[in-house]
C-alpha cells in the first residue's frame, strides 16, 4: 500500500511575492505564510485547504486565548512564527496519510474489509466521476460500477476536504445491512460550512484573521470516529472536533502506481441541532428569519447585499463580528473578504456563489444600513414587472453618496437604477406607481388604531362598522396590508387569538364589538383574492336574492335558501363564519360586494331583530327604502 501525506507531499498550489508558481506540501505552506498566496483555481477548495490549515494551527497551539491577543495578531499578521504549526505538522505526517492501513485520513478504515469482500458490486459511489465531469464535490451520486480514470492523490485529497467542508448528501441505495443502521441517510453535518469568510493577502495575514480566539480546543480527529445509532445527537465538543467532523464514512483505494482507483462510501450521519456560539459555527451566521444562511441567499455571483447585511449584524462569536470587533480595538484595517459558498439540497448542487466584499462596505457602518434597505426594496419589487440591471445592488453600495444618503434619497437611487419592462403607457404608469409606493420610506407605525374611541382626543359620530370598512380599504391599497390580509384569512380558516391581525383589528374595541369586527375583515380578506372591487353598497341578505341559477334565484334557489334558513336559525356570530364565507366567495366570483358597513354593524347587533330584517330583506321583493333600509 502507497502513502501520500498532507503534511510531507506537495499539493497546495501557491505563488509567491513575486508571482511564481509553486505547488508545496501542508508543512511548506505553514513554514513560508508570510510570503506565499494560495493559488487554487476552484473557490470550493479554495475555502477547504483554509479551514485546513486553519485547524492545524488550532491543532498546534496558536489559537489565542483572548480577543486582545487576536486583535493585536491580525494588527502584525506577519510577527506570528507559523512555522511552529509546520514543524507540528512534519512531526505526525501520519496522521495526514490518504492510505495510512489503520487511520487514512477524513476515511473509514473498517470499509477496508468491505471494499475486498466484493460483496458490493453496485453499492458505491465512485469519486473519479466527479472528478471527470468537473465537479467540485466528490458526491456526484450516481451508482456506477465502470472503472474510470485513475485520480492523483493530490487531486483526490482537495476533493476530500472539500467533501469534508461541505458534505451534501443524499439517500444511498443499499440496506442498513451493508455499512451498519443510519448508512443509508445522509444530510448536511451541522458542523460544516454554509458560507465560508476569506480575508484576502498572504497565507499568514488568512490565518491571522481565520484563526479566532477559543475557550475550548477540542480534539483533533483525523480519522473516522462513529457518531452514533440513529437516534443519538453526538455535538462537536470543541472547534478541532468540529472542524474534522467527519460527515461521510469514505474509503479511498490507491492502486499499485499510486493513484486513486477506486472510492468507496458508507454515507450516513445524524445530524446535531445548529445553535450560535456552538463549536464550528464560526462561518455559520442566521438570515433575518433566524434560518442558518447559505449561500441560496444570493441572488446573483456578484450578490453582495445579504453579505454585506450580515457582516454587520452577525451573532456573537462569529468571524464577521470578531473581525470587526478586532479591527476597532487595534484600528487595523479589514482587509476585503472573500465570501465562498455552496447552495444545495440533500441529493444534488443548487449553485456555487464566490463574491468578494470591498473593504470600504467593511468598515463603514452606513452600508449596514443600505443593504437593509436594498434587501428590503428587492422585496417588495419582487412580484413587479421591473428590473434592476445591477440585481446586486453592487453599484449603489459601493457609492458613497448612497450610504450616506436618507431613506428617501435612497428609495429616489434605486428607483433610478431600475428599468420599466413593461409595454404600453397604461401598464408602464401602473408599474411607476407601485415601484413609487414599494420604494418609499415605510411608515414607522403600521399598526395604528383603526377606531376612534372615548379616549381618543377626537369621538367620532361614525358606526364601527363605517369606520372598520375605510380602515379595510386602507389596508388593501398598501404594501404592509398584504401580509395582514393574509393573516386575515388564515385566521378565516382557524380562528385563533394567536393571529397576528388580531390585535391589529381589534385594537381600542370593546369586548362585545371584536368578534364581528374580525369577521368582516376576515371576509373582507377573503373577497379580496377574487374581486378587483372592494366597494359596495347593498346589505348582504339583499345581494343573496340574485345568488342562484337559471331560473331560480334567492329565496326559489334551494341551496341558498337552506343557507339563509340557516343564517337565521344561528345566535352565535362567529358560527356564521363559515357560511358567510362562502357566500363571499360566491358573490366575489359573480363581480357582487356586500356592504361591509352594514354587514359589521348587523354583526355587532346579532340579535332577534336583526334577523328578522335579514329574512325581510331576503325573503321580500319591497324596494330598500320601504323596508327600513338605506340603499
């Protein structure tokens, strides 16, 4: 069996000062940081020879142990001795060895036995597929059984950490019998990078940022360790345990001219809760939602405003926030960082995003601020027939007359920077106005009061229900009431206090008011999603004399009739909300609206005498006015 050590063999493609290519060993690299770039094509393994490296250091002791000591090594990146982590490295070359017979490095050496029983024809993944396609990962996930080319080992070992970093999986075609309960399952390690932060220069100025402070060291394990039966949640105990995590039992065969022949996986791990402060989490940062971000999140390869967003406002003990943390107290200055990610499910690769972030977005608190506001923009413009040429909003954060600008002037660039797609004057106008409303500064308080009370500094003579129906109105025609409509209707389907429109509508009403108040808005809602037109002036039980067919209509169309029998028959307002439900929706899909006026007030006053109106107004062909009711 051949050996191939990470810490002794040249792998690492790097060039020096001057410009010139070299491809070195793990220990080389360590030795001469300070005067060599990496020099890996693919941003993939780009970001997994950093991390790496970075556990190497960790491993060798030159993790600082306060945010002091940090600060001042990224201040004097070049005065750190890295090449003790080099002469650490040399001493257990073992350890790093692709074919070491007990404890290959990242690998299973119990797959050994396996691999030779041949019991398993068809039950492999071969990593040389990936490889031959160009892909970036070793899971190409395709059950093959043909011999392909062989694989140089230092290609085979960037795929492998690269594999290690990221670890998309997916559902394995063999039994628990082959490789053990849980093989066949696979997922993201929580411990692995979503979206990974480079600084850029030197090796020495990467690790100087790269390698933060820690309470907690953990244990190195470059090997295989079992995680576990499939109910059993085994956590990462310190940064080096979850930085050699191992997410995927994997075995690779080196032939007798050395290369990789063969690749074999026994993929399955249980995934641990993710949780900010944890070991391994430090390139790991939350979207607004509190979602673990990857790099989905991006629109474009040149997306920087989510990034630029969470540099400012990353969690505790992430690197954006101890990078800035570290630069304010020594005032050295951030270098750009390279944002390098990976978007994928659990069975195939979604996208891969490289985005580098300029120093002046950085260091500069303003642009927190603009890319709140474009994330917020893009939003709301999502659903209009507009286009902004610059998706990243790249241009607009780098200005500074943007930054520096107030919500107003910045909703007045942006709208500049797009342009209308639409054809015809009539649609362009409506396109104008709703990208006017979808940029504007957003009201500090959406939800005020819909009602004027007795300890309002103005009582109005207007019914709740008159009052209730312009708020409605209100509501439909912004951009802040969709969501709220959408409550409404959720809240047509379950009812609950829970909801959130609840204290929005309800808010300053009394007790015996709230219910009906939310029925209407909930049918409001509901009319909403099927009728451009929100306005009407006819009593709900008078617009049901021309629900029907054919020749039967109101009170001669039988399953109308029963619903109003039913209407009738009912004390309790909110049981009447699942009829007057749908005979909204009826209306709304005949071009019909109720008066939603009267359908409040009747609704606040469910009483015996109400009723009998609505029967009369049902059942009678007398004109409006002679039945007591305005029409």
């Amino acid at each position: 069996m051949t050996s191939f050590s990470l810490a002794t063999r040249p792998w690492i493609d790097v060039r020096d000062l001057s410009g010139e290519r070299h491809i070195l060993s793990g220990a080389a690299v360590l030795d001469r940081a300070d005067h060599l770039v990496l020099d890996i094509a693919d941003p993939l393994q780009h970001a997994a020879v950093v991390r790496f490296l970075v556990t190497v250091a960790i491993a060798a002791g030159l993790a600082p142990a306060l945010a002091d000591e940090y600060a001042l090594r990224c201040a004097q990146a070049g005065a750190v001795d890295w090449g003790k982590a080099a002469v650490w490295l040399e001493e257990r070359a073992d350890d790093y060895d692709l074919f070491h017979s007990e404890r290959p490095l990242f690998q299973d050496a119990s797959l050994r036995e396996l691999a030779r029983s041949c019991t398993l024809p068809a039950h492999y993944l071969d990593h040389t597929s990936a490889a031959a396609m160009g892909r970036p990962l070793l899971g190409d996930h395709r059950h093959l059984n043909a011999l392909l080319a062989p694989l140089a080992p230092a290609k085979a070992a960037l795929l492998l950490l690269t594999q290690q970093m990221w670890a998309v999986g997916g559902r394995m075609r063999c039994s628990d019998a082959d490789y053990g309960p849980g093989s066949n399952y696979a997922s993201h390690a929580t411990a692995t990078g979503a979206l990974v932060w480079v600084p850029h220069g030197t090796l020495a100025t990467v690790l100087s940022w790269r390698t933060v402070p820690l309470t907690d060291l953990g244990m190195a394990n470059w090997t295989y360790r079992p995680r576990g039966q499939v109910k059993e949640r085994l956590m990462p105990f310190g940064e080096l345990d979850a930085l050699t995590w191992l997410p995927r039992r994997t075995l690779l065969c080196a032939g007798p001219d050395g290369q990789v022949a063969r690749a074999y996986f026994a993929q399955g791990w249980h995934r641990a809760p993710f949780a900010v402060g944890q070991p391994g989490v430090v390139d790991l940062v939350s979207s607004s939602t509190g979602k673990r971000q990857s790099a989905d999140c991006l629109d474009s390869p040149d997306d920087l405003v989510p990034l630029v967003e969470r540099w400012w406002n990353a969690p505790e003990g992430s690197l954006p926030q101890l990078m800035r943390q570290a630069s304010q107290q020594k005032g050295c200055p951030v270098p750009p960082v390279r944002v390098i990610g990976l978007a994928a499910d659990r069975k195939k690769l979604l996208n891969m995003r490289d985005v580098t972030i300029p120093a002046g977005l950085l260091t500069d608190p303003a642009a927190a601020e603009a890319a709140a506001f474009l994330d917020q923009a893009r939003r709301r413009t999502r659903k209009l027939p507009v286009h902004l040429p610059d998706l990243s909003g790249s241009g607009l954060l780098c200005d500074p007359a943007f930054r520096g600008a107030d919500e107003a002037a910045r909703a007045r660039l942006t709208a500049r920077a797009f342009r209308i797609t639409t054809s015809g004057a009539a649609a362009t106008a409506l396109t104008r106005a709703q990208l006017h409303r979808a940029l504007a500064p957003a009201q500090k308080d959406h939800h005020v009061s819909l009602f004027v009370t007795a300890d309002s500094t103005a009582p109005s003579e207007q019914s709740t229900g008159s009052q209730l129906e312009k708020r409605l109105h209100g509501i439909r025609h912004s951009d802040h009431g969709r969501a709220l409509l959408g409550d409404l209707r959720r809240w047509a389907a379950a009812p609950t206090p829970a909801n959130a429109a609840v204290e929005v509508i309800t808010r300053n009403l009394p007790a015996g008011h709230r219910d009906p108040a939310m029925i209407t808005a909930a049918l409001y809602a509901i009319h909403s999603q099927h009728q451009a037109s929100p306005y009407g002036r006819t009593p709900l039980p008078r617009l049901m004399r021309a629900f029907g067919s054919g020749t039967a209509f109101g009170p001669r169309h039988q399953p109308t009739d029963t619903q109003m029998r039913y209407l009738l028959a009912t004390a309790r307002p909110r049981l009447l909300l699942p009829t007057l439900a749908n005979l909204v929706r009826y209306a709304a899909s005949h071009n019909m609206t109720p008066s939603w006026t009267a359908l409040t007030d009747d609704l606040t006053l469910w009483s015996p005498a109400i009723r009998e109106k609505w029967a009369a107004l049902f059942y009678t062909s007398q004109p409006l006015n002679e039945i007591g009711t305005p029409a």
